[in-house]
C-alpha cells in the first residue's frame, strides 16, 4: 500500500486512488453505452441551478 499526500491525491492511498478511478471509467463507459434519452446541456445546467437556487433560500 503506497501512502500519498494531500499534494499528490485527494485519496490516502494508490489503492484507494485506482480503485475510485476504476469505478469512474466504469460509470462513464455504462452511461456511455446507455440507449437512455439524453438532457440537453441547457437543461441540465438549469436543472442544477434550480437545485442551488432552492438551496441558497433554505
């Protein structure tokens, strides 16, 4: 198990490191592959402004 730093990765190991990176590749590839409709880029964007819009008032 190989420590790293805060200054090399946000993980504590290389382990953990390949691990998440591991998972990443696989969700994008998985979406990637998907037939499900897309969202648009804009409302995507408006999607996620409304959810921090509606958290700044809370």
């Amino acid at each position: 198990m190989t420590k790293l730093t805060p200054i090399e990765s946000e993980f504590a190991t290389t382990e953990e490191a390949d691990a998440y990176d591991a998972w990443f590749r696989a969700t994008v590839e998985a979406r990637m592959a998907s037939n499900s409709p897309r969202i648009p880029h804009d409302e995507a964007m408006a999607r996620m402004q409304a959810i921090i819009d509606r958290r700044k008032k809370a």
